[in-house]
C-alpha cells in the first residue's frame, strides 16, 4: 500500500535524524535507543499490521488499531505530562537564578555607592 511506503520512508528519515542528533551531542545515548527502539517497532507494525492483533488480544480490545491509539494516546499524555513538569523546573531555576542575580548587582550598587 501506498501509506505503508510513505511512513516506512518517513520513519527512516526520522531514524536518520535520531541518530545525527545523537551524533551531534544533543541526545544522550538512552534516549536514543529508546528513540530508536519506538521507531523500528512503528516501522514493524506499518510493514506487518496484523502484528497488533496479539498486543489487541493481550489489552482485550477488538481491533489492534484500536489498541495502538489507546496506548499511543496514553503515552502522549504522559509526555506531556513530563513536558509540563520539566518546563515548571526549568521555570523555577530561571526564577532563582534572576533573582540571585538581582542581588548581586543590587550588592554591587550599594557597595560601589558607598565608596563614592
């Protein structure tokens, strides 16, 4: 099938840049294995689709299509969820730091004020 093509190539373009990300510094190596493990089975289940039926059997669902949204959305949320929860540290740390910051130079201030 003609969608079949299309996301095998696409997962390959986006294998290929997992792997130059990796190469580049900017994913360590955990990470990409599990980048490359998620991408390899999405290629498997496109080239072989009734490989879902057994995971469907498994979660008691009819369809393996079925299954694979419910999961794929289930990890979605999750992402996000430690998307939200690392963007919230990242916000608190940027806080800490201007505020440290602002002290210092308020320090400064005064202590160049008082020698002059």
């Amino acid at each position: 099938m003609v969608i079949q093509i299309i996301l095998v190539v696409f997962f390959l373009v986006v294998l290929f840049k997992v792997l130059s990300k990796f190469r580049s510094g900017y994913l360590k190596g955990k990470e990409t294995v599990g980048w490359v493990i998620f991408w390899i089975l999405a290629m498997a289940v496109v080239i072989n689709p009734n490989s879902t039926l057994i995971l469907a059997k498994v979660l008691g669902v009819g369809r393996g299509v079925d299954a694979i949204l419910y999961l794929t959305i289930t990890l979605l949320f999750f992402l996000v969820f430690k998307i939200f929860v690392r963007l919230e540290k990242i916000e608190r740390q940027i806080t800490k730091l201007v505020r440290q910051d602002t002290l210092n130079q308020t320090k400064k201030y005064e202590s160049s004020s008082y020698h002059s």
